[in-house]
C-alpha cells in the first residue's frame, strides 16, 4: 500500500523538488503541499495523510511547534 505524503515548505522549488522525487517512488505519493502551517491546517483534516515532511524554519511557525500540533491532532502520523 502506497504511502501518502504532506509537504510543508516556504520555498515551492523545494516543494516541487520533493514532489517530483516522491513521486517517483512506487511506495510512496504526495497528496498535498503547503508553503505555511495556515494553509496546512485548514485542510489537513481533510487530508489521508500518513506522513508529514516539514522544514524547520516556516514564516508563521517554527516545525517543531508544527509537529506538537499535528501530533495533538493525530495520533497515527508519522512525522
């Protein structure tokens, strides 16, 4: 079974880089990126998300107050 993937990253060539990387594996797929947590949580409830890749210095967060949050919110994600 395919794992799906979130990407959150300022910077879209990093998030295109890694999408097309990602891709590429047969086991794994991107199914969202987001270039800030905002964006990020108001869809991720949505999302069937199994792991989360997110870069450490966001505009609006830092990622490791980011990982606290999703991990409050879910606690079957990988990060």
């Amino acid at each position: 079974m395919s794992q799906a993937i979130t990407i959150i990253d300022p910077s879209t060539i990093v998030r295109q880089g890694l999408v097309h990387l990602i891709n590429n594996k047969t086991d794994y797929h991107v199914i969202s990126d987001y270039d800030n947590s905002y964006r990020l949580f108001e869809r991720f409830e949505s999302d069937d998300t199994d792991i989360v890749i997110a870069e450490y210095y966001l505009p609006d967060i830092n990622g490791l107050d980011l990982i606290r949050i999703l991990k409050v919110k879910t606690a079957l994600l990988r990060l």
